[in-house]
C-alpha cells in the first residue's frame, strides 16, 4: 500500500519508516522463536525499551514517548505485521498505563507512570476470570476494604503477560462495586501459574492469577469505587481494541505479502500460481479488505486525537473488521501455500493460530457486534 493513500504527516511518515527499521531488524529475526518458545527474551523489551517505544502514548514527563493516537497506530501495526505477540504484550503496557494516565491521583501517575514507561515494572490487565469472559460486570474476585488496605481474594485467568508482570491492575468486587487496584506481582497470597500450549499468542506468556487474602494498601485504588468497571475497565479495553484493530491490519499486510511473494514464484500445472483465477480472486479479497482495515484504523486514530466522542464507536468498527478480516486473509494465506502452509518453514500457520485469537481478545466478535449495533443508533441514526 502506498504511504501516501493514507493522508499521514510527514512526521507520521518518518515514523512509520523508523518503524518498519526497528522491527525488521529486531523483532522480524526473533517472531518464530518467540512463538515456537513461548516466551519473549528479555533482550527483545529491552531493545523496545532503549528505543523509546515503551511508554508510547505516554507524556514526556512520565518517561513516555508522547505518540499521537495515530502514530501509537502505525507502531502496532508494523509489530503486528511480524510478531503478535509482542504487538500484543505492548498493548496490555498501553491499557493499563492509559487507565493510570485517565484515572490516577496525581500520586499514583507520578509513581507508577515514570517507571512503567522506562521498564522498570512491566504491566498487565487482569480483569478476565475462568467461568467470566465477556460477562465482566459479573467478576467473582472480591476486594474487601480493611482499614487502609483492600484484602483481595479469588482467581483471574487468561492474564497476557502475567508470567512476567511487576504489577497487575486487578478488577474485583467490594459490596457490589466494581474497584480497580494495583496490585504487585511480590504481594504476599498472590500466586501466578503460567499456562502453555495455546493455539496462538503463544509467546504472550499468559498467566492465571491466585489472590488468596492479598493485603494490598488502599491508595493503590485507581478511581473511585463503583468506577473499576465503568470507567478504569472499559478505558483499558477500548485501548487494547485499538491497539488490537492495528496489529490485525498488519497481520493481515503480512497475509497479503506472504501470499503475493508465494503465487509470483510458485509453478503449477505449468503456470505461476498468480496467472491462475481462483488465485487471483484471493489475493483480490485480500489486498481490498486489508486496505479497508487500515483505513478503518487510520480512522479511529484520527477521531482519537481530535478527541471525538465517536472514536470509541470507531474503535469497535476497526477492532471487528480488521480482526474478522485477518483471520480470513490467514485462512487464504495458507489454502494458497497449500501443504507449505500447515509447515513452521513458513509463517503463514503462525498468522493463523494468531489472528484467530485476535477476535476473541478485548472484546470478541460478538461483543463487538452488540457495540456496534448500540452505538449505531447513537452516531448514525441521527
């Protein structure tokens, strides 16, 4: 795709291509061995980390790197185009940070927010339970005020990034009310149980949280109580859905090239697989959905940063197109590759197993649909 189509700034630009640098070089090598190993190295974050790339959305005088919503935008999409994973672990650091950033005291941002940004404590969003996916106002951890401190109790599962968090912002209920609290991964009673052998983001190193009677000090609430779901939550998940819409286009761009690359040297039948028709419509499919995802995204970054009431409706319409639509070009990208494409030589399979995750997470298909339908009569039944 052409960079001017996208009507971005010359900053913009400069950035998307620094991007592209940075992630052919550091992150395109190592994607297969963070998938086939479950686990990204410690020397992968740190090379984000001396980057700058970190705290991406963050202020400059929290340590962040003050992207605009719609650079923030390019950056997943350029990780999303290598390595799910990562794109996926950046996101999590962006929904909490941004739920600080939105809803902290001013204690808490001058605290926690320096040395997230920096890496020094790395973050994840627990608020997903064994038995309560999507149904979160239903959530059975529980959070009873003590004194000055919450003592949590219960489970938390499905924890991107939970083997390796510093610090969990944990969702639970105290009385009936949803409250949100920072909780360290040293905490006495907080026990973290890895799990392994997902069918994909298998390098997200996800986690199962056990909170057995955590004393966790009352100022680590972030909002007020009764807001943990309203306000903290969904501010965290429409962050995660946006960077999620971004990283489907790119895995998706990954799709469109792997299989562009394929069908123009491949021979059958004594014809390169690209002269053939059914081929053609295909890559067709392909190339026009995945435009139509960038601009979807583009979109919601614009409305973003001009600070629209709508952004959070267009978050949904690019999280639910890009993610049905890089599932779909995965499916394609390794019908075309044939038996190549079921083979770890080749990273189609990879994108597979990821993008069928990416429309499950932050909210699935189905949820977004329901979003979409009820903001419809909001925005364009006017």
């Amino acid at each position: 795709m052409k960079i001017e189509d996208l009507g971005l700034t010359n900053q913009q630009m400069d950035k998307m291509q620094q991007f592209k640098n940075f992630v052919g070089l550091e992150i395109e090598p190592v994607a297969r061995h963070i998938d086939a190993e479950e686990g990204v190295p410690d020397s992968v974050l740190q090379r984000i980390i001396d980057e700058g790339y970190w705290g991406a959305t963050l202020p400059v005088k929290y340590g962040g790197a003050n992207m605009d919503y719609v650079t923030y935008g390019l950056w997943n999409e350029e990780v999303g185009r290598a390595c799910s994973n990562l794109r996926n672990i950046i996101g999590v650091q962006g929904m909490v940070t941004s739920s600080i950033l939105r809803w902290g005291t001013k204690e808490q941002k001058e605290y926690w927010l320096p040395r997230m940004s920096s890496g020094e404590l790395m973050v994840a969003f627990a608020i997903t339970e064994s038995q309560i996916g999507s149904d979160i106002k239903n959530i059975q951890t529980k959070a009873q005020r003590v004194g000055d401190e919450y003592v949590v109790s219960g489970q938390k599962k499905w924890i991107t990034f939970g083997q390796r968090a510093d610090v969990y912002l944990v969702f639970a209920q105290n009385e009936g009310q949803a409250v949100a609290l920072l909780i360290e991964r040293n905490t006495p009673g907080l026990t973290v149980h890895p799990i392994s052998g997902l069918l994909g983001f298998r390098g997200s190193m996800l986690a199962e949280l056990e909170f057995e009677e955590c004393r966790v000090p009352a100022k680590n609430l972030v909002g007020a109580v009764g807001f943990g779901l309203a306000l903290v939550a969904n501010n965290g998940l429409t962050h995660g859905r946006y960077s999620t819409a971004w990283g489907a286009a790119g895995l998706a761009g990954a799709c469109m090239d792997a299989s562009l690359k394929y069908v123009s040297g491949r021979r059958q039948f004594d014809h390169y697989l690209k002269d053939h028709q059914l081929i053609q419509q295909m890559i067709a499919d392909m190339v026009t959905n995945t435009m139509a995802a960038k601009h979807l995204c583009l979109r919601a970054g614009l409305l973003w940063d001009q600070n629209e009431t709508s952004a959070t409706f267009a978050t949904s319409l690019a999280k639910y197109f890009s993610s049905v639509h890089a599932f779909k070009a995965a499916t394609d990208a390794v019908q075309i590759h044939g038996a190549n494409g079921i083979s770890k030589e080749y990273p189609v399979q990879r994108y597979l197993r990821d993008a069928k995750v990416m429309e499950i997470v932050e909210g699935s298909t189905q949820i977004q649909q329901v979003l979409i339908a009820q903001d419809a009569f909001t925005y364009l039944n006017q």
